[in-house]
C-alpha cells in the first residue's frame, strides 16, 4: 500500500473539499509507478476521498482480501507480474459492484478491450488530467 506522502503502508484519508452532491468514495490505486500513483492519490484526497495505494497486484488483491469491497479501483494495465486486466478479472469477482478505471500509456494495447469487456468503464490514457480523472470517477 502506498500512500500519497508516508511511503508505503497505511492509508491516507482528508476530506476537504467535495462538492455538493458528491460523496467522498473508498479508492483503490494499483500502479508499479509510485510517483504516478502518489499524486492521483493526492489529486482524490484532495477532494476528500479515502485512498489506498497498492504497487503491484498482489498487494491490491492481499488489501481487498482483508478489506470490505472499495467504491472504485484505478487500474494500470501494464504492471510487472500480474497485469491490470487479470487483476480487474479477479476483484471483479470479490467486488462486482466496485467502478474499475483503468489507466495505460498504450491506447492501442490489445487488453483495453478485454477490460472493457470485464467491466472497466473508462480507460484514461497515460498522462492525464485532474479533469479526466474525475470524469471517470464521477460519470458512471
């Protein structure tokens, strides 16, 4: 687990400035890039969501495993070992009501479509905004 600025290991939780009408969410990121993975960590905490960072698969499927289901899980796609789309395959069948972004530098890569055809609402291409991130957290 990764938090936004105490290194691996705990959870980081700040509400501060949700919108009306928009509640704060429980939110997995899995990225190998850590400081990727810091900073949307930063970005959803700063608008007041409860963020849980994992570097790898396995530590996402372990955290899941001891945990109650999160609202939304960011994917990478590429990651060493188990990929993105076989990890989506997987909490799926833990958490079947859980949103799934997935996140990639490669828009052409052949596993986007097997993890739209999992479940994955949105692909946000690698790098991407603030904006983009909410939108894909929020439209679905």
């Amino acid at each position: 687990m990764v938090p936004a600025s105490a290194g691996w290991g705990t959870p980081l939780c700040r509400n501060t400035s949700l919108e009306p009408g928009v509640s704060a969410m429980r939110i997995l990121v899995v990225d190998d890039n850590t400081e990727l993975a810091e900073n949307v960590a930063e970005l959803l905490q700063d608008e007041g969501h409860e963020v849980l960072l994992a570097g790898c698969a396995a530590d996402a499927l372990r955290v899941v495993g001891q945990q109650r289901c999160f609202d939304a899980a960011l994917l990478d796609v590429r990651m060493e070992g188990m990929d993105g789309v076989d990890l989506l395959e997987q909490l799926r069948r833990r958490c079947p009501d859980t949103l799934y972004v997935m996140m990639t530098a490669f828009s052409r890569d052949e596993r986007i479509t097997r993890a739209r055809s999992l479940g994955a609402t949105e692909v946000l291409s690698k790098p991407f905004g603030p904006d983009a991130l909410f939108h894909a957290l929020h439209a679905a």
